[in-house]
C-alpha cells in the first residue's frame, strides 16, 4: 500500500542509549520509524491518545509509546525519556511535537533538546517523506502513497556550541529530509 522503502537503518547503533529524531508527517511514522529497525524503538505520544479506548492504548503501550501531556509542564516526560536512553533504549521524538498541516517540517519545540542535553546519547536524524500524502491531517483513512525513510547518521549533540539552543539540530532534519526527496 505504501511501496515502503528504507535507508541506512545500519546508522542506527545495534545497543546502548540512542535518540532519533524525526519529522511528524502523519498517524503512520511511529509505526514507520521502527518497522525496519532490529530493536525496539520507544515513543513519547500525547497523553490524550491514551484516553481513546482501551484497546488502542494497548497498541501503542505495545508499540513502546509512554504518554506525554502536552500544555504543561514536559519535566515528568523529559525525566522518564532521559532515563530510558540512559537505560540503553533506542527512543523516538518528533520534535515538532505534532502531526505537520502542511507536509513541511513545522517549528521545532524545545523538549528534544533537553533530552539531548540530559541524556548525552547519540542523535540520529530519521527523515519521513511520503506518510502526509498517504494519510494528511483531516482524512479519515490512509490512502496508497510511496513512502520513504532515511536514517542518518549519528550525531553527538550533547554538548552544543556556547549559546546553541533547540534549534541546533533542526537543519539536520531539513537536510535528511531533502536528501529523501531526492531518492
């Protein structure tokens, strides 16, 4: 249905603590992002998709995701990822911190960042391209797209230039982005 394709997941170390960091495209890409990894990837996801009904919070509790309240305070949040990566977890964010309106990368919230900087693991860029068109925001079902992955490779991002901020890593998403649209 999607023609799913994938590129350098090898960038994705095998063990340890490693955070990858991917552009949110649509209700798809948690389950894209670790469907070609060989180890399980966590997720952080609003706390309200957890109040849907029983049966899809055990999916995405199965699928590894861990509620997140989005509005308020992101410290319980921000403590638990850290802790997981710490803990030699692979774990996903999308640092826009929601589902894209448009199919281009929106503004990059902060959160990502102190993960970043509290964990000290490294930072994988994952570029999604294709899961918009294949289920936008607003349409009900997903619809027969092309979708592409890449993987990118690892960064270390703990210890930023003096004065960098959340914003650091967000030309490296951009440029993995481009880089699948050229595939």
């Amino acid at each position: 249905m999607f023609d799913l394709k994938a590129y350098g997941a090898r960038h994705v170390p095998a063990t340890g603590g490693v955070l990858l960091l991917s552009n949110h495209q649509s209700y798809l890409d948690p389950v894209l992002v670790g469907v070609h990894l060989p180890r399980p990837l966590s997720y952080m996801s609003k706390s309200e998709l957890f109040e849907v009904n029983p049966a899809f919070t055990w999916l995405i509790r199965s699928l590894g995701a861990f509620p997140v309240r989005q509005g308020g305070s992101a410290a319980g949040a921000v403590k638990l990822a850290i802790n997981r990566l710490k803990g030699g977890h692979a774990l996903n964010i999308f640092p826009e911190g929601s589902r894209t309106e448009t199919g281009e990368i929106g503004p990059i919230e902060g959160g990502a960042a102190l993960v970043i900087r509290g964990a000290k693991v490294p930072v994988v860029p994952v570029a999604i391209h294709g899961s918009f068109e294949a289920w936008p925001r607003g349409q009900k079902l997903p619809s027969p797209h092309p979708i592409r992955l890449l993987y990118g490779e690892p960064m270390d991002l703990a210890e930023p230039a003096a004065g960098a901020d959340h914003h650091t890593y967000r030309p490296h998403v951009a440029r993995v982005v481009r880089r699948v649209e050229g595939s």
